[in-house]
C-alpha cells in the first residue's frame, strides 16, 4: 500500500470519527474534547466566588446548585428574594456550604444605577468574585477571562413567562419540554467550559446544535431557515404551546 493511500484513509477514517462525534454531540466539538481529556471542575473551580444572575429559577438556580456541591462560595441575584432565599436553603442542604459562604443579594439587572452598590457589597463580603453574565467589554483587562455561553433550548420556566401579545399577560403554559435538554446538563458543560477557559461554547442537542454550525459556515441558507421556523415559532406561542415543540423532536437519548 502506498503512503499516498495510507494517508488517503487516515483522512477519511478521521473525517468519519469527526462526523460521529458530531452526531452524538449536545455541545460544539472543542467542549466535547475538553469534557473528554480537559480539566474537571472538580479540580479548578475551587476556592472561588461566583456571582450567579438570574439565581432563582432555570440555568442560574441550577448553577448554583452544582456549584454549591463544588464548595464554591456563591452571591445569588434575582429580583425575587423569596426564591433567592429558596435557592440557598436548598444550597446548604444539599451542598458543601455554610450560611456565611452564600450571599443573597436582591438585584434587578436593568436599573443600571444599582450595579455599583452591588458590586461593592460583593466585594466588601468576599474581597472577590467570579461574574456569570460578563461581556466582552472587559476584555481589555488583565487576568479575565471572558466565557461566552450560547445555549440552545433547556428546560426551565422561560416559556412560562413568556408574555403574550397582551402587554404583562404571560403565556402561563410551559408544554412538553421533554425534547429539550436537561438543565442540569446545560449547567455541567458550563462549568466544564469555565475550568477550562473556554472562551465561546455552544450548548445544544440536535437540530439546533447543527443549524448552529450551518450559521457559521452556510449563513444565508441559516437566515432563511430562521425566517422560515419564527413565523412558526410565533404562531405555536399565540396558540398557547411550546415555540418549538410542534416540529423538533428529540434526536437522541437525554442526559440526565
């Protein structure tokens, strides 16, 4: 056998795993590698601060959860303290934490004005932090580390909070969110991406995760499909239903 077809099937050998990766994929190719030979959370994300926005219901309430279970002290946001205060009753039961390692700290992301006196009681309390939710205007400062997160649909109450053509009426009616991934899924590759400085990931099963692809590399085929599947999306939220339950169906077998 020549070297030329030698390396001919190695191409193509490599091509197929590549390809069957992406199949059984629910995240992009560079964080399937890093939750396969990368760094654990486990090992990294320890003796930190994390300010978790959006804390009491969804990707954030869970966040906290699985960080709590790392021993990672934690600042909750929301701007219902009710379910702030749930969020770390269930923290101290069932993660490694005291009372003085979670702060509740009511916020509401759009008044502006209140982001300073925030920060500084997070700062006061702990002398540091780790912020979920930064952009990319800190980039330009030494030593952080900016991950940004694209997840595709997970399961949560964001559909059941949805409002309506009325004007603060919402949907009320979350569906069958059974196609979607698991929250607690969507929050373990996060935390993967964030012990390895990951800096874009996307976090999605089957289809969503494949037009996210077709968006990189075919963007005029990915806007026309878009076009096509919101005219949908909308008509399932007036008829009370999941946006886009009607037409996906689970592709593969859920995470737990």
């Amino acid at each position: 056998m020549s070297w030329e077809l030698l390396l001919g099937l190695c191409a193509l050998l490599l091509l197929v795993v590549q390809l069957l990766r992406f199949l059984r994929a629910d995240g992009d190719l560079t964080l399937m590698w890093a939750e396969w030979q990368g760094r654990r959370p486990e090992w990294e994300l320890t003796d930190m601060v994390v300010w978790v926005t959006g804390a009491s219901s969804g990707i954030g309430e869970e966040l906290a959860y699985q960080l709590s279970k790392l021993g990672v002290s934690l600042v909750l946001s929301a701007r219902r303290v009710d379910e702030l205060e749930r969020v770390k009753r269930k923290c101290l039961e069932n993660g490694n934490l005291k009372g003085k390692d979670i702060l509740v700290l009511p916020l509401d992301l759009t008044n502006t004005s209140s982001h300073e006196v925030a920060t500084k009681a997070v700062l006061q309390e702990f002398g540091k932090g780790f912020f979920n939710g930064l952009r990319s205007e800190l980039g330009a400062y030494p030593g952080i580390t900016i991950s940004n997160i694209c997840p595709g649909p997970v399961q949560s109450n964001i559909v059941k909070n949805a409002l309506t053509e009325e004007v603060m009426k919402s949907v009320g009616n979350d569906g069958d969110q059974s196609y979607k991934m698991a929250t607690s899924r969507c929050v373990r590759l996060m935390l993967i991406s964030m012990a390895n400085d990951l800096k874009e990931v996307w976090i999605s099963d089957h289809p969503f995760l494949l037009l996210a692809y077709l968006g990189q590399y075919m963007p005029t085929l990915t806007w026309w499909l878009s076009s096509k599947l919101g005219k949908r999306r909308i008509e399932n939220f007036r008829s009370g239903m999941d946006a886009d339950f009607s037409y996906f169906k689970p592709l593969k077998k859920k995470h737990d």
